[in-house]
C-alpha cells in the first residue's frame, strides 16, 4: 500500500465523505423511482430528479477529489468520473471505490465508520 501524504489524504478523506454521501442520496434516488411505479405515485419521481442531480454532483467532486488523493493520473481520473454518468455503473464504481478509500485510510491510522473517517488513531 503506497505512502501517502497528508495533502493526499485529506483528499482521500474528504473524497470519501463525498462519496459517501453520494451513494446514500443514490439509494434514495432508487427508493424514490421504486415508489414512482405504484398508482398514484408519479408525482414522487419530481422528487427524485433533483436528488439525482444532487447525487450526481457529489459523486462527480468526490470521485475526482478521491482519485486524485490516490495518485491516479487525470485520464483515469476523468475516466472515473464518467462512471458516474452510466447509470448502475456509478454506483458499483462508487462502493467500489469507497471501499478501496477505506482500506487506504484505516492503513494510515484513520478510524472509518459509516458516514467517513475520523481523526487518526494516536498510538
């Protein structure tokens, strides 16, 4: 696992938590076209798209900003964010590469939960 230093890490950090938030609002956005589909519901999916958008832009921001924290070079890291376009493709792309962010942030003493990483551990 390559060394990193604290100006990559703050963008893996922060990457992360963009991300993060990325794919929750990806999941409500899903819930949303699921209850779109029942009678009645329609009006419900006016309420998906903006989150969408908003989901979108995060996940473009975090995706750059957490590729960039890991070294990628900008073609992979614009090739990332294109992911982020295709439906399905960016959501696997984002797990994927949040997981990734984890592993790299607890190697360096962070301690991850749900929502991203806290201060570093101090022993």
């Amino acid at each position: 696992m390559p060394a990193l230093n604290s100006s990559q890490l703050n963008n893996v950090k922060t990457g992360q938590k963009f991300v993060i938030y990325a794919i929750l609002l990806n999941l409500v956005t899903l819930f949303f076209q699921f209850l779109s589909r029942q009678e009645g519901m329609q009006p419900v999916l006016l309420l998906a798209i903006p989150i969408a958008l908003g989901a979108l832009g995060l996940s473009l921001f975090g995706m750059y900003r957490l590729t960039a924290g890991l070294g990628y070079e900008l073609g992979w890291r614009i090739l990332f964010c294109v992911f982020m376009v295709i439906p399905c493709v960016g959501l696997i792309v984002l797990l994927v590469m949040n997981s990734k962010a984890t592993n790299i942030l607890r190697a360096h003493g962070f301690k991850v939960g749900l929502l991203g990483a806290k201060k570093r551990d101090t022993h």
